[in-house]
C-alpha cells in the first residue's frame, strides 16, 4: 500500500524538533525559547489541557504488520474506547526482509515515516484514490493524557527476526530511539508473539461480544490465528477478561498467511488464475495437491475446538473478504480480481480448505475486527496478569 503524502513540517510543532528522523533544526541562541515552546507543546503528553484540567487517557498504537505499518490512537470515554485511526506507511520489517523494493539502506526512511505519522494524525489525511479522506485529524497532543506508547510487531517481523536477527535488532534500536524522542515517553517496541496476536484480535471482538462462548480464525498475509475459549486444552493460558478469568487458546501458525503461503504454490500450474479455460478436468483438489502437511496442522487445531455447536464462530481478516463465487470466478472462469490478481485462484481454494479443515462454516459471520484494540484493552487490564 502507497505511503500517504507527507505534510511539511511547522515550526510550531516543537515537540519533533529535537529528532533528527523529522529533520527540524533549531539553533543554539533559540535554544532557551524552543525549550519554553517544547514544553507547551507536549502539554498533552504530561495530561493537562489548557484550562488546567485532566485530559482524557490515551494508548498509541502501531500495528507494525506484515504489508503495512498502521498508526491507531485509542482514547478513553464514558462508553469505551474511541479509536482515531492515523497515515498507513511502508511495512516495518520490509528493509530486513529485502522485499517490495526495500533494503536495510531504506531503514531510516521507512522508521522516519512511521514516527512522522504521529505528526500527520494532527491534520486531516489527503483524498485517497477512491477520493475519500485517508484520515480524520486528531490532535493527541491536546486532546490526550498518553499513558502508553507501543509499536508491535506481528508474523512478518518474527519472519524477519529469523532472517536476519542483527539487521532486527538495529531496526527495533532505531525505531525505540526515534519515537521515544519524539514523544519524550517510554516506548514498547517489540513483535508480538503467535499467541498475542491472536488473543489481542480475540479480545477486540469481546468487546462487542454479550459473553466470551465463541472462537474467531483470522487469516493474514505472513500468519494465520485461531483463537477460542478452552479449559481442556493444555496450551491455554489464563486470561483476565470483562472481570473474570478464562483460559484462552490461540494458534498461529507462521508462514501459512495467504501471501506465504501463495509463494509455495506459485509455481503450479493448477494454482493459477483461468486453470478451469486450460484443463476441462480441473477441479480445486488439484490446487490443493501438497497441503496435506500444513492441513494437518490445521487439524491439530480442530482437535482442540471439541464438539461442533459449542462455540459460535467468526472469521476475519482474509477470511472476510471470501464469496461462494470465488472458485469459479478466478479458477474456472479467469475473472481478473481486483486485489493481487496473481494469487486470485490459489486464495480461493486455500482459504476455503483452512475452513474446512477447521470445521468452520465459510457463511458464519464476518468480523472485521484490529487486534490494536484488544491489545489496549489487555495494557490496561493486565490482562495477562492471571497467571
């Protein structure tokens, strides 16, 4: 996804002259005013508004994924938490990664962009493609008391880590750096584990949830995540929830999100878009010739999930994107997909076969849920306190 244009920094804006990623300077003589000027500015950021009263409490959160870095600032009201969603920038772990044209060389730019998206939240985002505002502004500096800043990483930074785990750790201490000067608080900058991830997304959807009987299968571009209540399985763990404590089961299965798995599958004949115009025979078994392995994994899932009906279930992510047309659309027929038109036919028939191999129904309800919110919740709940 395009990096959304950048607005030019104002001098006004004296809590980021001090970081050299935004590249504000500010002379000596004007050292003593510029202090007095940064001070008043992160007024937000110690939670005293103007008039002296408290400001609301505010979690920043980037949602470091796979295909982008996403900026979310969650503020706390009567009702809940208001999420203000930010500038979407280029993937976190794409420079370790060497992948959409990046290399460790791109490191401080892709760092410097997603720091600056803090900045950029403060002012309306520009028309996107479709002509619609990418964002709404929101001045966290005036309108939050900041009480965490976290920049968490998921299946394509844990890729990275495996990779090129010295080119990581260079990326993670320049990114702690840079973003905790332009803040001046304690930043969390780490990759979430398999487990988080899916727990985070799982408590997002609790919130809207009238009790905590239900699983939710996301699919991802690096990862999948299955996650459901369990008090059988020996992999879950204790879990405060909405008050109480339940045990909490979640899977991820690494490298099996659609566009790892798509890599595996590229080369085959009977994966690509139109197979159906090619071969009169195809069927989608076919497609799916060498999944048994991961499929199996899959199935060590389902022996956990127990009798079917207990849980109620949605899918996410990926998942929510799915139509009952898709086989025939892109595999028989060789309709062009709007997104990523290569992999159309291999979506089709993988995420179908993940379903029912869980033994998840493709029409259960879709969710369109961001684990960022689950993960504020559990920050404040210390939710994985319960053990």
């Amino acid at each position: 996804m395009p990096t959304p244009g950048k607005r030019p920094m104002k001098r006004q804006d004296w809590c980021f002259w001090a970081n050299p990623v935004v590249g504000c300077r500010v002379r000596l003589a004007w050292l003593p005013a510029a202090l007095g000027l940064l001070l008043a500015g992160c007024a937000g950021i110690t939670g005293q508004g103007r008039d002296g009263g408290q400001l609301p409490a505010c979690h920043i959160i980037y949602d470091a994924g796979s295909s982008a870095t996403r900026l979310f600032v969650y503020q706390r009201t009567t009702s809940g938490w208001q999420g203000h969603r930010g500038p979407v920038t280029d993937a976190l772990a794409d420079p370790v990664r060497g992948i959409r044209g990046k290399t460790m060389q791109d490191a401080g730019a892709v760092v410097g962009d997603i720091v600056m998206a803090l900045e950029d939240l403060r002012h309306d985002g520009p028309a996107g493609s479709t002509g619609e505002q990418e964002w709404p502004a929101f001045d966290w500096k005036k309108q939050c008391r900041i009480e965490s800043a976290a920049v968490y990483a998921t299946a394509g930074m844990r890729m990275a880590e495996q990779l090129r785990p010295q080119a990581s750790s260079q990326l993670w201490h320049m990114l702690d750096q840079k973003l905790s000067a332009a803040l001046q608080v304690d930043v969390t900058a780490r990759t979430l584990t398999g487990y988080e991830e899916g727990l985070f997304a799982w408590l997002t959807k609790r919130q809207a949830e009238p009790d905590g009987n239900f699983g939710l299968a996301e699919m991802g571009g690096a990862s999948m995540q299955v996650t459901f209540p369990c008090r059988d399985c020996e992999a879950s763990r204790p879990v405060k929830v909405k008050g109480g404590t339940l045990p909490i089961y979640s899977q991820s299965l690494l490298g099996w999100g659609q566009d790892e798995a798509w890599k595996k599958y590229a080369h085959l004949p009977a994966c690509q878009v139109g197979s159906g115009n090619f071969d009169p025979g195809w069927t989608a078994a076919d497609c799916a010739l060498g999944m048994e392995g991961y499929l199996a994994a899959i199935a060590g899932i389902a022996e956990n999930i127990g009798p079917a009906g207990e849980l109620r279930w949605y899918i996410s992510a990926a998942f929510s994107y799915m139509q009952d047309t898709d086989v025939d659309d892109y595999c028989r027929q060789g309709i062009e997909s709007s997104f990523q038109p290569d992999s159309a036919c291999f979506r089709a028939v993988y995420l179908k076969n993940v379903l029912d191999t869980l033994g998840v129904n493709h029409s259960v309800e879709k969710s369109d849920v961001s684990w960022t919110l689950g993960a504020v919740v559990c920050t404040d709940t210390r939710c994985l306190k319960a053990e």
